[in-house]
C-alpha cells in the first residue's frame, strides 16, 4: 500500500514538473514575442527632419511627408520652399537636412557641389502658362523667346487678342526660373515683369491678369484656370517629356550633406521607392525617374537612355 502511494506521489509530482516546464516555455515565448514587437516599434522612424527649397517639388515632397508620418507617427517632417538657391544653400550650412533643387548643384554660384550628395527622386516638365483669355494654345520656341525677352508685347502679333503682355517670372534664385531660361529662352535673360516666389502665387497671377504669361511645373497644371502652351506643336505631357521630344524639363534633385543618415536616409529610400514612385509622384504630376527614355548631364547635354 505504502509502495501504491509512493508511485502515485512521484508521478503526481513529475506531471507537476512537466505541467510547470510547459508553462514556463508558453511565458518565453509570450515574452519573446512581445519583445520582437516592441523592437518593431523601435525601429520605426522617429525624430525631425527638416526639408527646403524647390516649391515646384513642393507638392510632392509635402505628399510624401504626409504618407510617410501616416505611417511613422514618431517622425516629424517639415517642408518649406523658398527657392531652388534657398535649398541647396541651406543644405550645404547645414541648417537643413535636405534641400530640393530643379537645378544641378554645379549650376549655382556659390554652393559647394562636391560637399553635396544628389538624390534624383523625379522628374518634373514645366510649361509656360497663359491666361486662357489671350487666344493662343501654341507657340514657336523662337516667338517663346521673344515673348520672353520683351521683343514681341502684344498678343495680337501672335494671332491672339490685342492685348498687352504682362511677364510672370521666378527671382533668380529659383530653379524653376533657371530651369525655363535654360531649355525654353537658350539663356536669354527675361525682359522685366513681375516677379513672385512662390509657384502657386505665379499660376494666381497669370489666372487672374488679363495677357499674362508665365512659366510652372506641370505639377501646378491641373485645371483650365490657366492654359499650358505646346511648342512647335508639341504638347506638354509627361509621355512627351519621357520621350525627349518636349524641351523645358529638369530632374528633382534632394541634395544631402554628404551621404544621408537616420530620418533624411529613411525618407529618401522611401521617396524612391516603388510604392511612391508609381503612386504619389505621378499622381502629383512628376515623372520617375525609371521612366525616362533619355538623361541629361549638368551641362544640359540630352542623350539616350
């Protein structure tokens, strides 16, 4: 009998240690789990990034931010314009993280280029835009350039209305300014006019005065508020861009203080990945850059992919 109690006692007790083991394995791997979702939680992005520069990226980059604090609560993300010049000098001080550009770093005077790292995250066209009462949709690169350069000032000399032609233009610090003068005026500078800072202030302008003309980023032409001008026939479309048969367009530079790191890094792999590259940068109107069938060099030289 006493034996009896003694293997009933001991198989008690060894059920206990098993019960006890399995417990104990069960409380790991709650643990480990928890921790794998706590170290997820700490890798997420966090901190402050502050961006500057091109407002005709503004959109874009401004979308992207917004997408990706959505997704990254934890990260704070400012974007501010103020001009191509603005950006890349910023930038090279170091006051900013990141500074956006229309133009190669090389193109302006003043800012150490071999201290920057460039980051293409696009493709934008740009366009000049009339008032949609002055009663033209096409123009010649060559009448563009006289509009331009003060040599043609009435509408009327291009098969529009007789009107007078009011000049819209960027300060030179603007690489959308840079941009126009280069590819659609062959560097001529532009007669004077009236000059504004601020992209969505220039479309407000030409919508609303009577023979204007100025020049914006595709990304700014989304309504029948102003009209985009083809040249030579040739209509300013994105396909046309990526074909290299439209002239005025330029990469989006994101330029970065040498190689980027922690937040400016992770925002800048998240620019270019595939997810925003076919979602918000051709909904905001930009190009990817994959899309491209021809490059250009800082000198402005186009070949072929």
């Amino acid at each position: 009998m006493k034996s009896f109690k003694k293997i009933t006692l001991m198989f008690i007790m060894s059920v206990l240690v098993v019960f006890a083991a399995a417990c104990g394995s069960g409380n790991t791997n709650g643990n480990a789990g928890e921790d794998k979702q706590n170290d997820k939680a700490e890798n997420k992005p966090s901190g402050s990034l502050t961006i500057s520069g091109s407002s005709a990226m503004q959109p874009l980059v401004t979308a992207a931010a917004e997408k990706f604090m959505d997704e990254n609560p934890d990260a704070d993300i400012q974007v501010q314009a103020g001009g191509s010049g603005t950006g890349l000098s910023q930038v090279a001080e170091g006051t900013v993280q990141i500074g956006n550009s229309d133009v190669f770093a090389e193109e302006k005077e003043g800012i150490p280029a071999k201290e920057l790292t460039d980051h293409q995250v696009a493709v934008v066209g740009m366009a000049a835009a009339v008032n949609p009462e002055v009663g033209i949709k096409d123009i010649s690169l060559e009448d563009l350039k006289k509009v331009f350069t003060g040599k043609i000032k009435n509408w009327k000399e291009l098969g529009g209305k007789d009107q007078k032609i009011t000049l819209v233009n960027r300060p030179d610090s603007s690489g959308t300014r840079a941009t126009f003068v280069k590819y659609a005026l062959d560097g001529e500078t532009p007669a004077e006019g009236i000059t504004e800072d601020s992209s969505n202030t220039v479309k407000k302008l030409i919508a609303e005065t009577p023979g204007a003309i100025g020049y914006l980023a595709f990304s700014y032409i989304k309504d029948d508020s102003i009209t985009a001008l083809s040249i030579d026939g040739v209509k300013p479309t994105a396909e046309n861009v990526q074909k290299g048969k439209f002239p005025i367009w330029a990469y989006q530079h994101s330029y970065t203080k040498g190689e980027p790191k922690g937040l400016a890094k992770e925002f800048l792999d998240y620019l270019m990945s595939d997810e925003i590259q076919k979602s918000i940068v051709t909904d905001q109107g930009y190009i990817p850059v994959t899309d491209m069938e021809v490059k250009r060099d800082a000198k402005g030289k186009q070949t072929d992919k």
